[in-house]
C-alpha cells in the first residue's frame, strides 16, 4: 500500500546533522545550569545574612523596649527599678540580653541595685539572629518635678577661707536623728593644682517649694522622699537640728525660709515666721552642729549663702495660670536668685539677682515681689506693661531699662504710679512658652533687648558686693541666663537619647 503524501511544502531532514546539534544545544545548557548554581547559593546565602542581622536588629529593639517599660512603670519608687542584668524568656524568638547602669547627678555612678534616685540610666542590648548579633546602646533620662535643682552647698558667710558648709558626716544616707554639721566646704585641686570647691554628694543640698532642706539623692526604702533638716516643735535656744524622713505633706518643724538677712528663719505653725534661725553651735568652727538660735547678723554663725544651684525654694510655686505664687521674677541660669532692689534702697546704681526670699505664707519682702503683665505666647501680641514693686517706705517703684547694651549700664528702679502712661524705658513685655525655645521665657525692654544677670562663671564676674550678680539688658540670644520663671525641666531633653549601634 502506498500513502499519499501531506500536502505543503517538503522539509527533509538528515539525520545524520541532528544529532551532534543536540548534543550541542545540552552542552551548552548544562554549562549555564553550572555556571548559575554558585550564583543562586551565593544569592541565597547573602539573604539568609540579611534576615539574620535584621532579626538581631529587631531583638536588640524589643530589649530597649521591654526595659524601657520596666523603668517607667516604676517611677516614684526607685527601689523597684529594673535589674541591672536581664535577658530575655528562654526559647524567645527574638532573643536578647540587657544590662542597664544608673547614674546620679553630675554623673555619679548609683550602683547596682541603685543606692539613689538615679538622673539617667545608660542601656545596653544586644539581640541575638540567626548567625549575627547586633548591640545598641541609649541613654534614658528621668523626668522628675525639679529638673534644675541639681543641688549644691550651703555654706556660711564667714569673710575667710576655708568655708564652712552644711554636712551629712560623709554619707549620702544619714540616719534619722543624725545631727546637722558644719564643715569645711569641699575643695579638689583643679588641672594646674589651685584648690577650688566642690560639691561632694554629703554636701549636696536642695532647698524645696515646701522650703524643706533636703540632702540630695538621699532617698531609700525608709526615707522614700530623702532626709531633710529638722528640730521638734516647740522650740527653744540650743535644740540640735537633726536629719529626719522628709515629710509628704508641708510640715513646720522642717520649713526653714530665707530672709532679709540670710538666715533660715523657723517656722512653728507652717504660716508665720517666728524668732528662731538655724545657728552654728560654736561660731566659725568646723565640726560644730547646727542647732536652733536668735537670727540677725553673725556671718560666722547664721548667714548663709546658697549655691545658684541649691533651688529657689517655695519662689518657684506658679499659680494656676503658670504665674509666679509669690510675684517673684526667678533667674533660671542662677536658679536660686530672684530680681530684688539692692539693699531696699530705690536709689541704687544697680539692680541685683539676689537669694530669693522665702516665707511659709508667700508674704515676701516687697524688694522681690513685684507685679508685672501676664506671660504671652507670642512677641507680637504681648501686653506692654511695667514692673513694679511697692511697700514701706517705698513710693512704688517701676523696673528701668538703661536702653543700652553696654557693659557699665545697669538696670535700675525709679517712682511710678500703679496705672496711667509710661516712659519708654519702663515699658516691658514678659513672655513665656512662645513655641519657640530661644523666645520663651524672657523680660523684653523697648528696645527688643533681654533684662539678665551678669554671668557669675566668667572669671572675675561683675558683681554686687556678697558676690550676687547684678541686672542688665542685652541682646537675646536665648541663652538661660535670659529665662526667667521657666519650669524646671526647660531643658529637658527627650526621654530616651543617643541610641546608636555599637
């Protein structure tokens, strides 16, 4: 039988030409198969170590977040901070390992468990991938109610050195009914060996809106609030000042208020001031305790000079439209210094910052306690007003700007009345949160200059004889020299800071 032949075209095909073309085509394909095999592996592995190192990243994240929650569920009781070593649950899918240190102020290492309240913690995780670990390391800073109160020393004012200041016995921890001691203020060499004073944790005070005496960082499981100065209620010539718990609650027998003479005057009733004021047992000599005297004169025995950064007692208190309780303007730079007229003398070539006055009703002397226009939130829309203080034998008296920027002009009192026009260099505008960190909180004078305190850490500062910084105008700058009656924690950084891989 004979097939017909599929019509269309003929394609003959030799066999003998097919075969070494497909032996061809396999070889070539099996070279690109061999040659793409490494590519893929390598591919593959370089995906398998980024997976691993992200999965480390991510567990290194979950241990500053788990601690991060320890912290802040802990607040107001340091005592249940998180350990200093932690790791994560057994079998994690995301495992990590966490090792925290506290730290005081001016950067004293507190220990482990935390032997203080602690300013800072410093955190370091590592998180653990597949193949890879991956550390970070952050700083977590404490929020508390008084930021800027860092503490310092309360030392007499006795002419000749050595100072005496106030003294806990070398220990940041006294226990209850401890007397109070005056010694020598600490001093340390500096780097080209000058003795120059220092504040060591003994002698490290705070003075509170509740005008306690508190010794800083002196907190514990017994003293939850820290351990503050203190001597019973009555009270009689000669009773020894002790440190006791601080109490919660405004407490007389723990209220001492700064007065016209720099004494810490006594209080028995937490509203009226009384005739007793903190004395030196044996006038001028180290060693001696503190106990309870007559106030007046005695720069060797009961006049004191706090620190700029022991606190401004009960003058920081605001109302609640943030205003100052007390009517007292607050250097935030000098944070125990408030705007006083020298001496109670309107005639004086100069204004100064001086110790912020205190008293356990607000009722201050009339040469800190002014009225002034309400803090605006913007420049623009600020109320021009004056300044003004009044009270025996003072006519009332305006707060002057001199104009004038120069180093040898001062800012000054002259007569005023309450209401009605004003001159030029009586007009200032007083603002307060402004949105705008180098705006906030500033004094500005007709002339759009800033009212602030001579700078007391320059060498040679310019000042009022007991070393207080007198008042001037500059140019703003927003510096904190410029800020008056800011919260504490103006310059509060973000909570947690500087993370960064090691």
């Amino acid at each position: 039988m004979r097939f017909a032949r599929w019509p269309g075209p003929r394609h003959d095909i030799d066999d003998r030409g097919s075969m070494p073309l497909a032996m061809l085509l396999t070889t070539v394909v099996m070279g690109l198969t061999a040659i793409m095999v490494p590519i893929v592996v390598l591919q593959a592995g370089s995906t398998a170590t980024v997976s691993s190192r992200n999965s480390a990243l991510d567990a290194a994240r979950s241990g500053i977040d788990v601690a991060l929650g320890q912290i802040r569920t802990s607040l107001g009781d340091y005592t249940k901070l998180p350990p200093c070593e932690m790791a994560s649950p057994a079998g994690a899918d995301e495992p990590y390992t966490v090792s925290i240190r506290y730290y005081g102020a001016s950067g004293v290492d507190l220990g482990c468990p935390p032997n203080g309240i602690p300013v800072t913690a410093q955190l370091s995780v590592t998180g653990t991938g597949a193949s890879d670990t991956r550390t970070l390391s952050a700083t977590y800073t404490f929020k508390t109610t008084n930021e800027n109160i860092s503490g310092g020393n309360i030392r007499l004012d006795q002419p000749t050195s050595p100072y005496l200041c106030m003294d806990s016995g070398g220990t940041r921890r006294p226990v209850s009914g401890a007397a109070v001691k005056m010694e020598e203020c600490d001093r340390k060499p500096d780097s080209k060996g000058k003795l120059v004073y220092t504040v060591s944790t003994d002698q490290r005070f705070a003075y509170t809106e509740f005008l306690y005496i508190k010794l800083v960082n002196s907190e514990s499981p017994t003293a939850l609030n820290g351990m503050c100065l203190d001597a019973p209620v009555p009270r009689n010539t000669g009773d020894l000042v002790t440190f006791k718990p601080c109490e919660a609650l405004k407490t007389a027998r723990q209220q001492w208020s700064l007065d016209n003479s720099s004494n810490f005057r006594s209080t028995t009733n937490g509203v009226d001031l009384d005739a007793y004021c903190l004395n030196l047992s044996t006038p001028g000599k180290a060693g001696g305790s503190l106990v309870i005297g007559g106030c007046g004169g005695g720069s060797d025995q009961r006049v004191f000079r706090p620190q700029a950064s022991v606190g401004a007692g009960m003058a920081a208190a605001k109302t609640p439209t943030g205003e100052s309780a007390t009517g007292q303007l607050i250097n935030f730079k000098q944070f125990s210094r408030c705007l006083d007229v020298t001496n109670h003398d309107i005639n004086m070539s100069y204004m100064i910052v001086w110790f912020c006055k205190q008293a356990p009703n607000g009722d201050v002397s009339w040469n800190q306690r002014w009225t002034m226009p309400k803090p605006s939130a913007s420049e623009a829309q600020a109320e021009v007003g004056r300044i003004r203080t009044t009270g025996t034998n003072s006519p009332g008296v305006c707060l002057r700007s001199p104009l004038s920027t120069a180093s040898n002009v001062y800012a000054t009192v002259k007569t005023c009345t309450a209401t009605g026009a004003l001159d030029n260099d009586m007009k200032w505008k007083m603002l307060g949160d402004t949105g705008t960190y180098a705006t906030s909180y500033t004094v500005v004078d007709f002339m759009g200059n800033c009212l602030t305190p001579t700078d007391l850490t320059v060498d040679n500062p310019d000042t009022h004889g007991d070393g207080t910084a007198k008042t001037k105008v500059a140019v703003c700058d927003g510096s904190l020299l410029q800020k008056w009656n800011a919260p504490a924690n103006l310059t509060d950084p973000d909570t947690l800071t500087n993370t960064v891989e090691k």
